[in-house]
C-alpha cells in the first residue's frame, strides 16, 4: 500500500492506495519560500512592474482603500498588509486614512475573528475594516465597459478614495483563468448587477482554467478596474505550504501577468495519461469552508480522470454547501440544456456553480468526503457520499474494477494537471 496525505480542514487523513493501482502523486513543481516575506514585499513595492514607486502615488492626506480578499481565499493578507502600510506612514499617510475593504463578491461579510485570522489584530487595531456588500444600495456607477457592455457599480468608500490598492493572490480559476489582479474590482467589490452580467459569459469556451487570451470574463474584468482607476496593486504567489515565493507589485495588468507566468511555471503539471480514479483534496481550510469552494478542486481535476471514471472529493464544508442559488439551480433543472437556457434568460450568481457542477456529472461521478449532511450531497447536489477517503476509495474500485488506476492531487485548489498531448 502507498499512503498519501491530504488536506482536509485544518488537519490532514490519509488514503491508503494499493501499490499496483497507484500512477502517483500530482504535485506543483513547488520553489522555496523567500527567507525574509517582509523584505521581499519591500522589495516589489520599491521596485515596482511598469509603475512608479508607491511612494510617488500617494500624498499626505491622501485617503486609501487597500482591497483584501475574504475568508474563502488563500491569500498571505498578513504577510502583505503590514509592510504595505507601513510604506504608507512613510509617505505620509496616517492609518485614520486608510480603509480596509474586504472583498467579499457575493459571499457573506467577514467576521470579526476571521479579519484577525486573515489580517492579525494589530492591524484590526491600527485601521478601519469594512466588508463589502453587493446588494448595498450605495454603489457607485463608474461607467459601462465598451466590449461586453456590463454597467460597473462598486463600493462606496473603495471608489470615493483618493487612492485605491488591490491585494490578493495569484492562482488558477476555473472561468477567470486565473484569480488576483483586476478580479479584486470585480467581483470583489463590485454590485450583484455587475457580477451577474459578467459571470454569465461563463458559457463561452475560452472561460477556464489558466486562459486569459480571449477570455471575455477576464477582458471585462480588467476594463471594469480601469474605470475604476486603480493605480497600484500588491499580488503574491505562493507554495503548495501558502509561503510566500514572489511578491508582485505595480500597474494593474503588467504586474499581474507577470505572476501568472510564475503561476503556470508552478501549477500546471503535465500528463501523459488518465487515471480511473482522481483523490483530490480542495486544499484544506480555507479553501474547502464549503462545497461552493470546494468545487474548484474538481474543475481543475477533470483533465486527469477518464470519462466515466470517478473523482473523490476531499473537502471538510464545515459551512455546508454555501450558496442558496447554487443549491436552488441544482433543485430546479436536470440537465446541463435546460441551465444554459437559464444563463442566457437570467443568469444570477451561484447559478455557474451549478451549471459546471452538472457538466462533471455528466464526466464522471463524484464522491465526496465531508462532514456536510448527506441529504444535500445526495438529494440536492447528486454526489456519492462516504464517511473516510478509504471507504470512498472501495466505492470506486467498485464503479471501475479492480484494476483501476488511482491519481491523488493534494492540492487541488492550485494545481492544474493537464494532457500534454492535448495541449
């Protein structure tokens, strides 16, 4: 037997594979952390891509908003945030002056525990933290992107800022193509109107996992945070351990695209074959807080399991399955035909999840390994349910025979395994 480890929560459990079945482990091809995160943020703030310093875009008195990103992503806010404003008191500006804004999108606002866990306290302490809402009725109209035609609302305090800062991390996503840069605009914070009208386009083939060129969600989320006039933003990528590899800092686009480039150099790994069966964690908490979370960690599984092959999802959901609309859009159609009319008429947010959930359905089945109640996963989501990964390993060797070949991807929320003959 080999034994592999998976996150799952705030712990790790263990899959015993038989050897015979076992092609292997699929894993980033992981670089060092830096020895000093503090010093490297410094770093890409005094030397940053196609922008001037910091430094020389703010001024005394100068109001700030610094985007976070919320509870349900892996980003190292507390490495960055820190030395961020510190950079600011440098320059001048007090920490009366700057706002915190988590983005929260859609999800719910975040809590005062979690703001510590995601910030530390003393930065609760030093400056005002807000979480956004999409709903508010406040939202600011900054104009209509020329390409998809989406009416841009955001936050309140984020667009009445004399400056505005996007955080965050760089990694893959299953429609954007990848997560950070402008996304910390839109959705982040940004109204429902604008999220649904830019989410719809998911129905376009160029909308997923690691494409940005002639990715329509990608192109109107970053014209969304050029009407938003965005003039600096701080990214990080970080290891399959959430240490911090490089930090990225400077002009909205050229700053991201240059961690993308380190993001694919890591996560995406090359295949030369399916396996039957797919173990895949979504990574551990935060990443696995619920099934509307979790689900990444399937997206990015698919090219790795054979049609009609099985993936075992390992995700805690300690919150369940997250998303009312995402249960209701599960409820109310049976097929992937009836969803995509549905997106075309009235797209509402949530809905995506559903309609890829169905569209893996089709694939391949999924057994999920939680601690979220069965009838859901299995009335409501139509997913196999096991109590521990081995027992939903014998379910699977049921459904594929005994001599199925087993891949396990640790970390699903981040990697990317794709056919190289596909490519």
């Amino acid at each position: 037997m080999v034994n592999v480890w998976f996150p799952y929560g705030k712990t790790e459990i263990c899959a015993r594979i038989p050897t015979r079945n076992f092609l292997g482990t699929i894993t980033p091809k992981d670089k060092p952390c830096v020895a000093d995160p503090w010093e490297e943020i410094i770093r890409a703030l005094k030397h940053p891509i196609d922008s001037k310093p910091l430094a020389e875009l703010v001024h005394p008195g100068d109001t700030i908003t610094v985007v976070v990103d919320d509870v349900t992503r892996p980003a190292p806010s507390k490495l960055l945030i820190p030395p961020l404003l510190d950079e600011l008191n440098h320059r001048g500006v007090e920490d009366g002056n700057i706002t915190i804004l988590f983005g929260c999108g859609t999800h719910r606002p975040v809590t005062p525990d979690e703001a510590d866990e995601l910030l530390g306290a003393d930065v609760v302490k030093r400056v005002k933290t807000l979480s956004h809402n999409c709903l508010d009725d406040d939202l600011k109209f900054l104009g209509t992107t020329k390409t998809h035609g989406t009416n841009v609302y955001v936050n309140k305090v984020f667009a009445e800022a004399d400056v505005r800062i996007l955080t965050g991390d760089i990694e893959m996503h299953y429609y954007a193509g990848f997560g950070g840069g402008r996304k910390s605009v839109l959705p982040a914070v940004s109204g429902a109107e604008t999220i649904q009208h830019n989410h719809k386009m998911i129905l376009d083939p160029q909308a997923r996992t690691g494409v940005l060129e002639g990715n329509p969600i990608h192109e109107d989320m970053v014209e969304a945070a050029r009407l938003a006039d965005v003039r600096f933003i701080l990214n990080a990528v970080t290891n399959s351990e959430g240490e911090l590899i490089r930090a990225f800092a400077g002009d909205l686009e050229a700053a991201f695209v240059e961690g993308v480039k380190l993001v694919e150099e890591v996560y995406k790994v090359p295949l030369d074959r399916r396996a039957d069966i797919v173990i895949v964690s979504a990574g551990g908490h935060p990443t696995d807080i619920d099934l509307y979370q979790a689900y990444k960690a399937v997206d990015h599984a698919l090219d790795s399991v054979k049609r009609g092959g099985v993936i075992i999802l390992l995700a805690e959901c300690p919150e369940s399955y997250g998303n009312e609309v995402f249960s209701d859009w599960m409820m109310r159609f049976e097929d992937t035909k009836s969803m995509r009319r549905e997106i075309k008429r009235h797209f509402v947010t949530g809905g995506h999840k559903a309609y890829f959930l169905m569209q893996t359905l089709q694939k391949c089945q999924v057994i999920l390994v939680s601690s979220m109640p069965d009838y859901y996963a299995l009335n409501v989501f139509r997913l196999r349910t096991a109590r521990a990964v081995n027992d939903a390993l014998r379910e699977a060797f049921e459904i594929t025979g005994s001599k199925a070949k087993v891949w396990a991807v640790p970390n699903g929320h981040k990697t990317l395994p794709f056919l190289e003959n596909l490519a």
